[in-house]
C-alpha cells in the first residue's frame, strides 16, 4: 500500500527497533493515541469507532478502573507474600460465579498473562494426571510460551506442537449439520484419547475456548462441549475451559462462556478484560485438583496478585455489575447480528452471522450454495472499514470471518453505525 511519508516512517522505525516478529493491522496501520468508551482517536485526530477490543471491556479510560489502579498505586503495590485483603475480597466475589465445583471448592490463582494462566493450567493437569497428553481444536490459540505455543496449532505450520498434543477438528457449525455435533465431537477427542492411551501417554487435559474464537467464532450449538466433557472425564482428564477471551460477560446471558454450555470445569482460566487493560490474568481451580501440586511445589508470580493488578481487576468487576454490562452485551450482540442479518439476506458474500453476545462473527464466502471461504473479499472489507475508521478484525482457519468483538459498553447506536459502515463497504467491494 502506498503510504503517507508520516506513516511509512514509523513504520520504518518499527522494524528496525522491534524486530521481525510483530505485525500490524491493516493495509494502512493506524497510530492510537487516545481512547475513550467505544471510541478512539489517531494522531491526525480522527476518531474511530472500535469494535475489536475485548481487553478494555468496560470501555476505554474508564474512569472508576483508572481511579482504583492510581488510588492503589499511590498506597502500596507488593506481591502475594505479604497479607492483604484486597485479593481476599476478590476470590470471594469471583469464585462463586463459577458455580458447580469451583464455587464450592474452588481456589483463584492470579497470573500476569492468558498465556501464563494457561501454562499454570498446564502443569497443574500435568502433575495431577501423571500424563501429558493435551487435547485442543484445530485452530485453537492458547498462548505464546513454550507450552502454550505447543498447544497452539494457529500459531502456523513453522510453530512446533508439543509431543503430546492432539487436535480435534473445528466444530463448523456452517457446513456440518449442528444437530449430532456434540456427539461428532466427542468422538473425535475419543479417538485423540485412544491415541495417546496407546503410545503408553494418555490425557492430562481438554483445553477449550467456548466460542472458539481463533477456530472462526461458534456459539451454537449450546449442546456442544456437554458429550466431550464426559468423554474426558472418563479417560481421568482435566477439563480446561479457558475463558480468556470469552470470559467475563463477552458471550451475552452469562459471565462466563463455559456455562453456555452447562459444564463444571476442573479449571477456568482468565485473562484479557480482566483487568481493563492493566495485566491481569489468573486460574479458578478446584480444590482437590490442585491439592497435590500445591504440596509438591509453590508457585510464586512477582506482578500476578500484585495489590494494584487486584484493585484493577475489582473496580473491573464492580464496573461489569453496576453498568449490567453482561446484559448488556446479550441485548446489544443479538441487535448487532439482527441487522447484519438483514444485510445478509441480500448479500450472498454474507454466508452465516453467528456469535453470542458481543463476539459476532460473520464468514464471508464466495457463493451462498458453495461455501467457499473469500479471505480476500474478507481482508477488504476489513480495510474498507478500517479507511471509514471502523475497527474490526478477521480470523478462522482461511482468515474469511469477519470478527467483531467491541467493549462491553458497546451500544445500538454504534451496532447502527457499524452496518452502515459494513453497508457502504460492500458497496464499494
Ligand atoms: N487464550 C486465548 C483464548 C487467547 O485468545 C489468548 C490471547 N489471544 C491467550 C490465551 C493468551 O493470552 P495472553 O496474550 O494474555 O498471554
């Protein structure tokens, strides 16, 4: 893309100071400099509306998380080797959410990151099982340290897989029939299970996002994930429900994603919103999982717990509650697929809008009939809208779903000027 001498300049600088490995957004990246709620301004002052960011979930800047992260860093920031009640109070309100096992019994240990959340997931199966086999879908992203890139397969082909991972396809609720999906499911991981049980490994864990966000956005059917679970269970293995990016009131009706399903996990993992943009991550654990590892070994984290990661995370929470965000999401998702519905219906490059609360994805194809995935038709969309200054990105094994996923404060209002938006960009496409 021919960029202005500005752009292509920072741009330059970037390479050269960051290195190989970071990529950018967009044909034309944009520069932030500010944000507020759902909207954002780049250094020429143009103001965008974002409908991508699911990390400042209660919406940018929000002023009552600013105050509590500045107010507590002004008082005392140290680590989980001291006492404070803050973390208490937090574990209190947090686990119950959970239900099932994990608000009986359940134990809140807090990370820094997704990745590092997953990881303590990891060895924690790991030394529970005895065995290191892993189980996750086709297309699934779980983090970027050693053991989480190795259950990672959308990390690419040159990204190396752990020994003892195995994947089961994505659950593509758009070309196989949903109804006997669950039970498609399972089977597969039966047969991953069968696989390890073979070569002398077995499974430690079934690590999965309920929306399966990297896999291309699935939400239905809700009777998915129940048939896996018992499948795993009954091979001894844990069930981790990582709820990273759909954790939090992202998927509409219920806090977390997991329980769209009906499922009691043997471990939740979290991250992202958490915190509201300060980095905050952590695991929900029941007791009797991590009874062994706890003996056997500590687990310290010099940031993750830290007081202020805490204060960030509660005033998130408090935000969530009291602005009725997860009703919210649930009321202003459903609108928001109503009307891409509506432009669907006369554009068959509109294959299937799916999604639930406020993580819609839209799989752009071809033709209606033939399925066929448009990664290109898809990208330009996404830059089109990205030049009428709508943020939005793509994702999905062939990268042809579009993947909408604003902050919860997200409203009808700016769902309405996201279509119109997507409108004139199909027009143009
Ligand atoms: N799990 C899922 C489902 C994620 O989407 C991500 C981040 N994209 C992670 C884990 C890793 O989180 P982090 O980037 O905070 O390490």
């Amino acid at each position: 893309a021919s960029l202005d001498p500005g752009t292509r300049r920072l741009v330059e600088r970037r390479t050269r100071l960051l290195g190989p490995s970071y990529r950018l957004f967009y044909g034309t990246p944009v520069e932030l400099v500010r944000a507020r709620g759902v909207q954002a301004w780049d250094a020429a002052g143009n103001e965008y509306l974002d409908a991508y960011n699911n990390v400042v979930s209660v919406g940018h800047g929000h002023p009552r998380v600013v105050e509590a992260i500045h107010r507590q860093l002004e008082t005392l920031c140290t680590h989980t080797r001291y006492l404070h009640e803050g973390i208490l109070d937090y574990a209190e309100r947090l686990l119950p959410t959970f239900g099932g096992r994990l608000a009986e019994e359940g134990h809140l240990m807090l990370t820094c990151t997704g990745s590092e959340a997953n990881e303590l997931a990891l060895r924690i199966a790991k030394h529970r099982t005895g065995r290191s086999g892993v189980i996750v879908t086709s297309e699934a992203y779980h983090g970027n340290t050693e053991l989480t890139a190795g259950i990672s397969p959308s990390m690419g082909e040159f990204s190396p897989l752990g020994v003892w991972t195995r994947r089961v396809p994505t659950p593509d609720s758009y070309r196989l029939p949903p109804e006997g999906l669950g039970a498609w499911l399972a089977e597969h991981t039966a047969r991953q299970i069968e696989d390890l049980e073979r070569r002398g490994e077995g499974l430690a864990a079934f690590v999965v996002d309920s929306l399966f966000s990297s896999d291309g956005v699935y939400a239905e059917p809700r009777t998915l994930l129940g048939p896996v679970a018992d499948v795993v269970r009954r091979a001894g293995g844990l069930f981790v429900a990582d709820e990273v990016q759909c954790g939090f009131g992202r998927s509409g009706e219920r806090l977390w994603g997991f329980q769209r399903h009906g499922l009691d996990p043997d471990i939740v993992t979290m991250g992202k919103p958490m915190g509201n943009g300060y980095p905050v991550a952590g695991i929900a654990v029941v007791d009797e999982v991590v009874q062994r590892f706890g003996q056997d070994m500590r687990y310290f984290n010099t940031f993750g717990g830290n007081t202020v990661a805490v204060a960030a995370a509660r005033a998130t929470f408090d935000v969530i509650e009291d602005e009725g965000l997860v009703a919210n999401s649930e009321r202003v998702g459903r609108y928001l697929r109503e009307r891409l519905g509506t432009l669907a219906a006369r554009d068959e490059r509109l294959g299937d809008v799916r999604g639930a609360g406020l993580y819609v994805g839209v799989e752009i194809v071809r033709t209606r009939d033939g399925k066929e995935p448009d990664k290109e038709t898809a990208s330009a969309i996404v830059n089109g809208l990205r030049d009428r200054r709508v943020l939005i990105s793509a994702t999905g094994l062939h990268g042809n779903v579009l993947k909408i996923r604003p902050p919860l404060v997200f409203r009808e209002e700016h769902a309405e000027r996201l279509v119109e938006e997507l409108d004139a960009v199909l027009q143009a496409v």
